[in-house]
C-alpha cells in the first residue's frame, strides 16, 4: 500500500506511538508499504506549535529533521493537479489541510491514514482508520 500519513497520525507516530492502532502501527512498519508525507502536514505542524497547541522537546526547526528521518518517508509534493482537485474534495469542513491531504491521496492514488471520523465517513479517498 501507498500511505499517505495525516498530520495527526504523523506527529502521533513520532510523540505518542502509542496512540497508533495495531493495524497502522504494523501498515507503517510493512517493508511492502510506502510511506508518504506531504508538506501540507509540516505546515499545519508549524501552526500547531506556533499557536502552542502542541509542544515540541526543542525547537521546531531541529525537531523537524528528526522527525523527517523517523521513516522512509516519500514526500507529497503540492503541485497544480493536487491544489485544482480541491475544488472536487467534499468534507463536512472546510478545513484547508485536510482539503488538501483528500486531493493529494486522490490524485497520487494513495491511502490516508487518518483518525478523524469526519474524512473516514466523507469517503472521498481509500482511507486506512487509526481506530
């Protein structure tokens, strides 16, 4: 499978490990798995520490290359394609990062890995649940 992480599941596969499934701890550990992040999910990070909303051990900048290392992580770039299907991304929120990460994982055919129940009951992508 191509996994295309939610920012929550990454930081969580960094921070809290434990709040990962047993199923998405062992799709994330699969040598048969890609691991995709995009740098949607750095963004929306980099707003959550800035809002203080979460708390990093150092500071944002030498926690990222950390964390960036953590796995073998494929990077989902933001290209035209992926910021045009937007306009197709049905959510009950208007969310941009979550906007996003639907039409990235639309467009390059990959599974989201998320927990947020409001993209698992939109069923807009191939969604493995942290649940």
């Amino acid at each position: 499978m191509r996994l295309l992480l939610d920012t929550h599941i990454w930081i969580w596969s960094v921070l809290e490990p434990h709040r990962l499934s047993a199923r998405v701890r062992r799709a994330m550990s699969s040598s048969t798995n890609e691991l995709w992040l995009s740098p949607i999910s750095t963004w929306e990070l980099a707003w959550l520490v800035e809002k203080k909303r979460i708390e990093l051990d150092t500071h944002f900048e030498a926690w990222l290359p950390r964390a960036l290392a953590s796995a073998a992580f494929r990077e989902a770039l933001l290209t035209h394609d992926i910021a045009a299907a937007v306009r197709d991304v049905r959510l009950p929120h208007r969310d941009p990062a979550d906007r996003l990460l639907v039409a990235t994982a639309r467009v390059l055919h990959l599974t989201l890995v998320t927990a947020d129940e409001s993209l698992i009951a939109a069923k807009q992508v191939a969604i493995l649940a942290n649940r």
